[in-house]
C-alpha cells in the first residue's frame, strides 16, 4: 500500500510556454544595429524599453545603451541608478 498522498493518478502538470530571453553574453553586433536603427523613432530610450521591444534581459539592455552612448549615438538625459533616460544625440 504504498500511494502517494495528493496526487492524482493520470493528472500532469502543464508545461509552462516561456520565453527565453538573451544572456547578457549575447550582445551581439547585430542587435546592437537593430537598435541603432530603431532609435530614430522613439523620443527616448530607457534599458526596459530596450529589453522588452528586443526580448532580452536588462543587464543586456544596459549594456547595448551604454556602448551605444560611448560611440555617441546616444547622450544621457536623466542619469538614475534604475532606469536612465537617454535621448538621441542631435
């Protein structure tokens, strides 16, 4: 006599459908250009934006703005230690 207790005999759990996101790693040189070339159309960019227009994590999307800022793409506009606004450099 050795039934589990609580579980029911044919019953499953459902797999949950997730999304995977980018490592931080994989900050490849190809979204780093496909996020230069959606830039023009926003006013402003925040990493939360970037992370989930592009599906990747937020450490990602900091890092794509800063290397984006060093190259002189972008300029800081409100510097916070959560989410920094950075704008278009005109």
């Amino acid at each position: 006599m050795s039934k589990e207790v609580g579980k029911k005999p044919g019953k499953q759990p459902k797999a949950k459908e997730e999304k995977k996101q980018i490592s931080a790693f994989d900050a490849s040189p190809e979204l780093i250009s496909r996020v230069k070339k959606d830039l023009p159309k926003l006013n402003y960019v925040t990493p939360f934006k970037v992370a989930n227009s592009y599906n990747i994590a937020m450490s990602s999307a900091r890092r794509i703005l800063k290397e984006l800022e060093r190259e002189g793409v972008i300029v800081l506009y409100s510097p916070s230690r959560r989410n920094p606004v950075y704008i278009l450099k005109q």
